[in-house]
C-alpha cells in the first residue's frame, strides 16, 4: 500500500532548510529444501519511512515504521532535534545542492511476474531439483534455495524531486556435499539478479545440478592443488569477489576518509592516488553501471536522488574515480559516482558499491589456455581473507583444473591463492572477451555502523593472472 506522501510532506511545518521522505515497501518470500525436505518456507514484509532534513549546513535522518502522520511528524521532529544538536560541530558544512532533482520511475525488466507460479509451484521446482541432487551414495547433504524479493522504493523532497524505483530480485543456489573416507568437498551453483520467474527453468537448473554433482564427486577422488608461484585462471563466479574485496571497498571514499575504521577498516588507497594509481595492467578497465539491465544493483538514482550513469573507476590500468556519492565528494575532492545507498527505511545513506564491472577483452577462452605453462583454473569462491586495508588477501576456490603445456588437465582439489591488491591487478595479462563473461551479484555485502546489508552485482569475464602464489591443503 503506496502512501500520500506529498500529502505528508506537506503536513510536516517548518524548521528545516529542506526535506526529504524516502518510503520503503519490501516484500520477500525464501523457500529452502534440504535433503529433499522443506526446512523453510518464509515470507517477510517490511515497510517504513527515512525523514532527512538539512538543518543549519547538517543532514538529520529518523526513520519510522508509524506511517501516520502523526508518526511522520514525529520522525520529522526528531530528524531536525538530531541535526541541530550536531551543527555546532559540522566539519563540513552542506548546502540543497547535495541533493539534486530528480524525477523518474525505473522498474527491473521482469518477464514473469512472482505472482505467476504459486508457492505450491516453487516448493515443487525445488524439490524435484534437491532430489536430483541427492541420488548418489557419496552426497551426505543437498539442498536448494530460493529467496524472492519485491523492493519498491518512493523518495519525495522540498526542492521537486519525485522518484519511484521498482526492483524484482531473485537469490538461488543448489548446494552439495560430498563425503569418502575423510574427504568432504562441497560443490555449488547460485547468482542473484534483478530477473522475473523466467529464472526458473528446470532445464537449466537440473544441467547446473547435474554438473555440481559430477564435479563435487571429481574432488573425492582430486589430488591437492600443487603449491608454488603459477598462472591463475579465474572463472567469472571467483572473479566477483576477487573484484568486491580488492578493488570495490577499497575504492569506498568514505573508507578513505576513514569514516570506516573503527568496524570495516581503512583503504590502501589514497587521495592523491585518482589520476595517478596504476591500480592494474593497460587491460583493467573498471566500471561503475547501475545502468546494466537485470543486474543486481541497477537502478536510475541513488538514495539521495543523483543520476546513474555507467562511468569508468580504472580505466587502461589507471585509477580515476571512487566510490563516493555526492556528500564524499564535497567532503574529499574526489570524483564520484551514484552510490549512496541505504539498506532499508530504517537506514541512512553510505558510499556503497553498485553494479561494479570487469569490461570484457579480446581473448578466447582457447587462447587464455593456450597461453599458459603451468597454472590452475579456478571455480567458485568457498573463503576469504582480507586485511583492514583491503590490500593483502588470501582466498580459497571449491574447484581447480590443472592446466599444463596449454592443455587444461585433472581435476585438483583445495585450490587457494594469495596476493596484495595492486601487484596483483598488474599481473592481468589477458581478459576474456564476451563469450566468457558472466552477470554475479550478491546480496549480502555488509558495512556501516549500524550495519547495512545490501545487494551488488559484479560481471566479469574470465581473466589470466600472471606469477600468483597458489597452494592447497587449505
């Protein structure tokens, strides 16, 4: 149920420089089978208002789930009380041009709406997926998960902004575990996007299943990935987090700042470093695209009403642009992009990552292979460690592929490597044209004091890595 909300912004009274309401409306519904058997069968809705108010050059935020007028009022009250209190203070000082006008409506390009299949329907889809997966001795555990999302977000201001974003989600993975003697491997397939039912084609999902399971069975028997300094080729579904760690936070320019430090850390990146950071080889061209159909974190304005527009953070190697919306801006200097962003209605607005790309190259997928001595092919992140400067970092694969004398060869088991962010993203030596590029998202990107939870997406295509140490046994 949408609200009247110039109505309500209309009945708030003075008191502030300028206003804005930001209304939530969330329905979601997660459907999980383990083994064959509904563990869970969810539904969750959540709908509220964020009131920011501009007070003597200091933003004020109160949220309200009492959708009253009276309870919006009080949010008001209580967003003008929080900025006054804290201007006396105000390091930097803003003004209405942090929050530009924007007018608009954008929907996510949903073929098939959530309505169209019953929860009866979705049970069955998933349950005749788990039970494929579970059909050999080996498999000790199986399960399929689907998580179903409609966001609709309406932000109204003072100063003439009126936008509405409309975001159809769906989350899903199929899991299993395999277990021999004393080896257990685990195997999985999953993304998050914005897409309609169309998702759910079982085609697709038993061949994925199919595939899992056979691979899954392959590392029971794998030897363990060698240990030495070797090429590493990364598939699109590792290549999201190796970008999310490694180049999306540590481009946050309120991490920069150090508005971060005391839960998620600092950055290695430094002011001065826009315009003059070889960040990674002539082939790493970064971008930031909320603009790309059906990815995760697509959208036409931020949280506080800037345009979205694909621009590019790298490019040919160079560091140009952060991850700030349009308050780091004023607050740093630096270049920004569309993102501020907040969790829900009960959240303010923080630098975040949106849709973050890897553009694709010109190499085949043959040519990559073909290029390579001795290296391992990577699948599927299972872990991750990173340090508080998002520099160092170690993470750990489900699944390898030896690759030998251009040859891809056995399957190899543990698969890990380790880096430091801009040594790393210089040993690019080849990307993946389009044939290899893949659409990721995740929603479960966390930050922000309190913390805000929200959905990124990351496409990628495959990419070779030159002179990375690699070792097992993790």
């Amino acid at each position: 149920m949408s609200l009247d909300l110039n109505n309500l912004l209309k009945k708030l009274g003075p008191g502030a420089d300028w206003v804005s309401l930001r209304e939530v409306e969330e329905l979601g519904t997660r459907v999980f089978i383990r083994n064959g058997r509904p563990e869970a069968n969810e539904n969750h809705f959540e709908h509220g208002i964020m009131v920011e108010v501009l007070v003597d050059g200091k933003f004020g935020h109160a949220g309200t789930d009492d959708l009253t007028p009276e309870g919006v009022k009080r949010a008001f009250e209580r967003a003008k009380e929080l900025a006054k209190k804290f201007a006396p203070y105000n390091i930097f000082p803003f003004d209405k041009s942090s929050r530009p006008v924007a007018r608009g409506k954008y929907s996510s390009p949903a073929k098939m709406a959530f309505d169209k299949m019953s929860m009866g329907e979705i049970n069955d889809f998933l349950s005749l997926t788990c039970d494929r997966l579970g059909k050999r001795e080996e498999i000790i555990n199986a399960h399929a998960h689907l998580m179903l999302t409609d966001t609709i977000t309406r932000f109204i201001s003072t100063n003439g902004s009126e936008f509405e974003t409309k975001q159809n989600i769906i989350d899903h993975e199929l899991s299993v575990t395999a277990k021999q003697g004393n080896e257990i491997q685990t195997r999985s397939w999953g993304n998050a996007a914005q897409v309609g039912l169309e998702l759910l084609n079982r085609d697709i999902f038993y061949a994925e299943g199919d595939r899992i399971v056979r691979e899954v069975i392959e590392l029971l028997q794998a030897p363990e990935c060698p240990s030495e300094t070797m090429d590493i080729l990364v598939a699109p579904d590792q290549m999201i987090l190796q970008i999310h760690e490694s180049i999306g936070h540590p481009l946050e320019v309120d991490r920069i700042l150090g508005d971060e430090r005391n839960y998620a850390g600092w950055s290695f990146v430094n002011k001065e470093d826009f315009g003059n950071l070889k960040y990674g080889s002539d082939l790493l061209n970064i971008t930031f695209d909320p603009t790309f159909a059906g990815e995760l974190a697509s959208y036409d304005f931020d949280d506080t009403g800037v345009k979205a527009e694909k621009t590019f953070l790298i490019k040919n190697g160079l560091l140009l642009r952060g991850l700030g919306g349009i308050e780091s801006q004023k607050r740093s200097g630096i270049e920004g992009v569309a993102n501020s962003r907040a969790s829900s209605w009960n959240r303010a607005p923080i630098d975040r990552m949106a849709n973050i790309n890897l553009e694709a190259g010109s190499s085949s997928l043959e040519d990559m292979v073909k290029n390579i001595k001795r290296g391992v092919y990577l699948f599927t992140n299972r872990s991750w460690s990173i340090d508080d400067f998002r520099n160092k970092f170690q993470f750990g694969c489900e699944y390898g592929k030896l690759i030998e004398d251009g040859e891809i060869k056995g399957t190899i088991k543990n698969p890990n490597y380790r880096g430091i962010s801009t040594p790393f993203w210089n040993n690019l030596n080849m990307v993946g044209d389009t044939s290899t590029l893949e659409v990721n998202g995740t929603s479960y990107c966390g930050k922000g004091e309190p913390n805000q939870a929200i959905r990124v997406g990351h496409a990628s295509p495959t990419c070779l890595f030159k002179d990375v140490e690699v070792f097992g046994g993790a």
